[in-house]
C-alpha cells in the first residue's frame, strides 16, 4: 500500500512538471522573448513551493500520557514510620496505604469506617465529606476501640489525583503530654550537674528501686565516674547504713559524708499502679546548708528543696511536722487557686470547712508516724463543687519530720468532666422524654379517637357536644406537649424544605408584634447573600416564636425588679457565616463549613450565669410557679439539633461590667443546590386524596384501645379490617393466603415489632404496601428501618386523618 502511494505521488509530480514545462514553452512560442518565458517559469516555481510547504502535513504531537503510576511507586513514596498513609477513592475504597497505616488500622479497615469510638467516626465522616466538597479537611482527637483503645490520632485528608477522584489521608499519633517523661534527660544533664554541685543528689527510680536515671554527682559517688550508666541497678544496694542509722554511699563508706534521704513519689496514686509508679529519691550532704555554709548535722535542708521542687512541673509543697507550710513551688499555687502567689500559713486555709479537720489530722499523722504515702479527697475553696485528691508522704531525715504535699491541677480536667456528664444527663433524659412521650401519644390517639366517634352520634346543641369538644381540645393540647418532649429528644416528625430564613421571619414576624406589645420594640436586620436552610419551616416558626416569648418575659420580669415600665428592643439578625468565619472561631464544636445563623437578642438583664448550663433542659424554668412549664427552650434545643445545627447562649455585656440581655445564636448549614430557592413539599394530588374503592386492611396494634379505635374508624370508611394484636399474628394472617390491600401496623411491639413483620410479609408477597404508626420521628424511623414503598402516619392521629392516609397510600398504589 505504501509503495503504491509513492507511486501515484511520483506520477502526479510528473504530470505537474511536464504541465510547467508546456505553459513556459507556449509563453515563449506567443511572445517571442525567451526573457519572459524564463520570468513565468521562475514564478510558477516559487508560487508551487510556498503551496507545498503550507500544504506539508505535519506530525501530530506525541501524546502525553497521563496514566497513573504504578501503586507500588506510591507507596514506596508515602512510607513513612510516623505517619499513617492511606489513599481511598470515591466509593471509600482503600486503594494504597503505607506499613504504618496496615500495622494501626489493618487493610481491610479504610477512612472513614475504621475501629473508632462513636463521636470520632462521626468526625472523620464529617471530615470525608468536607475534604470532597472543598478540597481538604482535618478531624482532632480520634479515640480509638479495642486493641487501639489508648491510642488517639490526628487525621488530615487531601483531595487530590488529575480527577480529584482520590482522597489522601494522613494519621499521626496524638501523645499526652507527660510532665515525668522528659525528668530522667534533665537529672543526667545541666540541671542535674546544678543540683550535684549544691550538694544534692537525686535519683529516678522505678517500682522495686530499679535505677532509671541519676544526677551526674551521683554516678560519680556511687560509681567513681559521672559517666558511668547507672540503669537497672538496685538503688539500695549503693548505699550503706551504720548503727546510729547514718546513711553513706557504699563506695566512699563512712570516709565520706552522711546522706539525708528523702522519698518523692512520682505521679497520681490513684492512677498509676504499683507496677508503673516512680519515685524521686534525694540525697542531702548533711553538712550543707543554706548559702553553700556550712550548719550543724541535722539541721533543716529546705532551701535546697525547694531549689528543686520548684524546677519540677508537679504540685508540691512540705510542711513541718506541726502542719504549717514550708513553701510550695508554682504549680503547686497554681493547683490550688491561690491568688497573688501568697501562700497561707496552713493547708487547711485552702480547703472548705468541712475538710479542714481532716486535712489537719492527716497531715499530723504522716508527720508523726512511720515514713510512708497516701492521698486523700479534699474540695478546694476555690472549686467546692469538685473533689481533687492530694497527695501526702512523711519525709524523714531532715532534722525533724516533715510531711510532702503534692497536688495537680485539674480545672481542664473538672470542666471536661461536666461537659461529659451534662451531655450523659441530656441524652439519657431526651430517651426519657421520648419513652414517656411515645407512651403517651398511644394514650392520646384513643382519647382523640373516640372523642371523634362520639362527635359524629351528636350534633351542635346536644348537651353534650360541648363536653367532647372540649375534651378533644385538651386533648390536643396535651398532643402538643408531647410534641415538644419529641423536639427536645429529636425523635419528632420534621417535614424539611429548602428555604431561605428571612422569609420564615417575616412569616411570624405580625404574630411576633401582637406577642411582644406595643412597649417592646421589634428591630429586623438580616444579611446579603444568605444561603438557603433544610429544615421544617414550622417547626422553626415555633423556635423564633419560642425565643422572642421567652425575651418578652425577661424584659417583663427585669422591669418588676426595677420599677421600669416593661419596655426594651427585641432585635433578629440572621447572617451569613463562611466556612473562614468557623475556621477564626477555633472551636471544635461547629465542623467548618457554610451557615447561615439566627441571632436572637433582648435586653432582659441576661440569664443568670449559674442557669446557663441548665436552660435547655426540660422543666427547668425561672418563671414563678404556674407560669412556665420549662419546655420552650428544650424544645428549640432539639428542634435546632434534630435540624443538623447548634445553639448557643450566652449574655450580651452591658455598661458597667453589667448584663444588658441574652443572646441566642442559631448555625443552620447552608443547603448546596444548584438554584437554592425555596422548595415547597410535594403536595398529595387530588385524586390520590379521594380514593374511595375499599379494600381489605390487615391492622396489627399491641395496644387495645389504638387498634379498637383504628378499626372502627376504618370500618366507618368502607374498609374490611383484619386486626392482630402483634406482629406474630398478623404474619400468621398472611401466611394463611389470606389477601390484603394494605397493611397498616405499629412500631413497636412485643414479640415481632413491625419492621420485623413487614419483611416477613414482604418474602410472601412483596409487593405489599405498609403503612406505619408511630409516635417516633418519621426520619429516624426511615434512617432505622430499610422496608421499601413504606408509609408513616404520626401518632397521635384522628378518625380523619388516619382515614384519610389509608385513601392517599391506596390511591398511589393504582
């Protein structure tokens, strides 16, 4: 093929040429002028060369290529020993990891689904999807289970690859900072030589006396080179006493000088083991005393104590054996709370009055006693409401008896602790709150039920329509409480739509107006360029409403303690928050990311700093008795939360140093849409509404009054109900051949609960539909149970509306 091409190449240039040559020599047979013949040949030439260079095909460039390298490239590139290393891709597979990673996690285990306690993989999950969305993310503090139960780890993850279809994940082990982990280095260095040349030796030693590091002036005594390694040997056996008890080095014998022996335990008691505490042991030349003078033997040697307790990061102070300080080196002030560095002259002066007794008797029995350590739970003035221990040793040696006190600080500790026990007592009361509230609506559906069956047997007039009216309505109220129970535990049923904040604010805002008053001013401001919210507009109708109700009572209520008329401002800012803004906050509490943020403002006087951890909790109000039932802030706590946001309370400073009011501050995370404009609900059609051709219902329902009411209600629509009293009997209905348009069942029942019977149902007939009651949220019982063409009607419902669900699932059925 190709040499035929060459070919027909070769003929054309051929004919081409022999075309030239004739036009020149029909030029020169016109013209005469072998001038012009040459002058018309010559231009052809050019003219026939440029044509050809432009039309020369070129070589297309070599293409690049943009393969990937072969993983075991990357991993010889990423292994590192410090650093756990794991590439994923979009389905969170793991695809490459470095030894570090395999020897922590396993390959099997990839970020984020690894063997971490439950708010950690909250975190890494949170940080796998922000580092997707903008291109890197970091999660602090992950606790590991199991075998990496003590371990804990900072993850960074990258987006990265030509794609960006990869994440890059980097681990790197958190380590608690242990103020006895670098001691053994500064006794063998500088600071060790400073205290052999004030007379002073002193020697890390670990449980049954083993050395594990020493002065330099020791090594020197004990061993005759200050080089010499001194680890692991028997600190006793270095030493020597005579028959007056006198301690010496062995090695020096009574030719040197008489050593005072103190004894320093080392870290927490009540932590550490008998297997891993250490101890400090110090040796005293006898003859050395304050100002490098010499004193008479077995004078007090506390200056050069505390030149070294001072340098030490524990808590320590001594005292004499009559209880009265010696000193205290800074942290041991720090620990206690003492203000200006002035230290009182009894330890009991630092605790509250119930402990001074005890804190005195201690510190006389180790002072009188045989030399030995204890510790002993004490409650600081400073912190009364937090127990600490503190940490008492007798110290013999000196001259007299002396008592070691040793003390740690632990306000990060205590406040850590609160946290954890307040989110323990919130959850623990939410799961009460939403058992109570479940049981409750149960309750509720068969009062409103046959409140409803009543009503249709009696007209407006009858003597006693009014009565069952007025029953339904408290009945209703008593709904709404329940309701609120759910907000505060997250397990109501929200109804999210897109929508944008201020337009809900503006939907309560006339309402808002009537509620506060004519004295109280209501000021609206809201920001450019708010992203748009997911969240039940309802539901945050009755936050907003909730939050200026409670406003408006402290504004009232701070004008009866001042004689004011009951005048103030109300003002609502919502505004846009970057992902930036939550970086500069430096908290770890909101992940980074776009919000859109409700601010709710009073000038009420504030909230009591001792309240402000307890107002969201149920029940608890500073209202007078009658006049709050503490559920309005509980309920925009769980409503917020169930929302996927955080609030936050604080008070507003006003002149003075005063309170002015209280601030609420709502985050909602911005909805990523493509239009982000507010999206409606879907509506049920017409006809799904009107279905009227009956059908046969399987009704199952533990409690007798729900599931009399509910079979009567449908029985009055035209149904033919089939009821079962738990899931096992309605199974057993189905498993008989007997056929159903519809089963409609509860939840949460003895035995076989509903799910549980769905799918039973569904390997016999899997096309059949299912209608759940229940008083749980709709969302965490969609996110619970994985029953497909599944249906929810909240409980507690009335004759009408539970028929009027039964004709809209089955008008969508067809």
């Amino acid at each position: 093929m190709m040499a035929e091409a060459i070919a027909e190449r070769r003929l054309d240039a051929m004919l081409v040429g022999a075309a030239l040559l004739a036009s020149v020599a029909l030029i020169w047979f016109v013209t005469g002028s072998g001038t012009a013949a040459l002058a018309y040949g010559g231009g052809l030439l050019v003219l026939g060369g440029l044509a050809y260079m432009f039309s020369r095909p070129r070589a297309a460039p070599a293409p690049v290529d943009f393969a990937l390298p072969d993983w075991s490239v990357t991993m010889t590139a990423i292994e590192r020993g410090d650093c756990g290393v794991a590439i994923t891709d979009k389905a969170n597979r793991l695809v490459c990891a470095n030894r570090t990673y395999i020897d922590w996690f396993g390959v099997d285990n990839a970020p984020p689904g690894l063997a971490l306690e439950t708010p950690s993989l909250e975190q890494i999950t949170r940080a796998a999807r922000a580092a997707w969305r903008d291109g890197t993310a970091h999660a602090d503090q992950l606790a590991g289970t199991g075998a990496l139960v003590h371990r804990s780890w900072r993850a960074e993850v990258v987006r990265a690859g030509r794609g960006e279809d990869f994440l890059v994940w980097r681990f790197t082990v958190l380590t608690e900072a242990d103020p006895l982990a670098d001691l053994g280095e500064r006794l063998a260095g500088a600071f060790g030589a400073t205290l052999s040349r004030a007379g002073v030796e002193a020697v890390l030693a670990g449980p049954e006396g083993a050395i594990r590091a020493t002065t330099p002036g020791f090594a020197l005594r004990a061993a005759g080179d200050e080089r010499a390694t001194m680890a692991g040997q028997d600190f006793v056996a270095l030493l020597r006493t005579d028959e007056r008890d006198r301690i010496y080095f062995a090695r020096e014998g009574r030719k040197g000088t008489p050593q005072t022996l103190v004894h320093v335990p080392l870290g927490d008691p009540a932590r550490d083991s008998q297997a891993t505490a250490l101890t400090m042991m110090l040796l005293l030349d006898a003859g050395v005393g304050m100002g490098g003078g010499v004193v008479a033997e077995g004078s007090s040697n506390v200056p050069q104590l505390e030149a070294l307790l001072s340098q030490l990061p524990l808590g320590l102070a001594m005292t004499d054996r009559d209880g009265r300080f010696l000193f205290a080196n800074a942290a041991f002030l720090r620990a206690a709370g003492v203000e200006g560095r002035v230290l009182p002259p009894y330890p009991s002066d630092l605790v509250v009055k119930d402990d001074k007794g005890p804190l005195v008797d201690a510190v006389r029995r180790y002072a009188q006693g045989p030399a030995s350590s204890g510790d002993m739970a004490v409650r600081l003035q400073r912190s009364s409401d937090e127990p600490v221990s503190i940490g008492l040793a007798g110290v013999r040696g000196m001259g007299e008896a002396a008592v070691l006190l040793s003390l740690t600080d632990t306000t990060e500790e205590a406040r850590l602790k609160r946290q954890v026990a307040q989110a323990t007592k919130m959850q623990a009361v939410g799961q009460l709150a939403g058992g109570v509230a479940h049981d409750f609506n149960n309750v509720l559906t068969a009062i409103i039920g046959y409140c409803d069956l009543m009503l249709l047997r009696h007209t407006p007039g009858d003597s006693d329509y009014d009565d069952i009216q007025q029953i339904r309505a408290n009945s209703n109220r008593a709904a709404s409480l329940t309701r609120q129970l759910l907000a505060f535990s997250r397990q109501q049923t929200l109804r999210p739509e897109v929508l944008q904040l201020p337009d809900v604010v503006a939907e309560v805002s006339q309402l808002l107006k009537r509620l506060l008053g004519e004295k109280i001013v209501f000021n609206v401001h809201h920001d450019r360029e708010l992203g748009p919210v997911r969240a039940d507009p309802q539901q945050l109708e009755q936050v907003i409403v909730n939050l200026a109700v409670n406003a408006r009572d402290a504004m009232q209520a701070r004008a009866q303690r001042t004689g004011g008329d009951g005048s103030g401002t109300l003002t609502m800012i919502t505004r846009r928050i970057a992902a930036g803004d939550v970086r500069r906050m430096k908290g770890n509490v909101i992940p980074i990311g776009d919000y859109t943020a409700l601010i709710v403002e009073d000038t009420g006087g504030g909230i009591p700093h001792e309240h402000l951890g307890k107002i969201f909790e149920p029940f608890f109000t500073t209202k007078e008795k009658g006049k709050g039932t503490g559920l309005g802030l509980s309920t925009v706590y769980g409503i917020v939360k169930q929302s996927g946001g955080f609030l936050f309370a604080e008070n507003v400073p006003g002149p003075a140093g005063g309170t002015a009011g209280a601030r609420f501050t709502i985050y909602l995370p911005v909805h990523h849409r493509a239009d982000g404009i507010r999206q409606p609900a879907p509506k049920v059609e017409e006809e799904t509404a009107r279905w009227s051709g009956g059908g046969r219902i399987l009704l199952v329902e533990d409690e007798d009054m729900v599931r009399a009411v509910a079979e009567r209600a449908l029985t009055r629509q035209g149904y033919e109900v089939i009821a079962a009293a738990d899931g096992e009997e309605g199974l057993e209905h189905v498993r008989k051949g007997e056929a159903f348009d519809l089963v409609v069942s509860d939840v949460v029942m003895p035995t076989m609960d509903g799910p549980a019977m769905a799918r039973a149902i569904r390997d016999l007939v899997p096309a059949m539909p299912v209608l759940f009651m229940s008083g749980y949220a709709e969302a965490q019982l969609r996110e619970e149970i994985d029953v497909a063409n599944m249906h929810f009607i909240p409980k507690p419902f009335s004759v009408q509306e539970i028929g009027d669900k039964v004709a809209e699932v089955l008008g969508a059925q067809g």
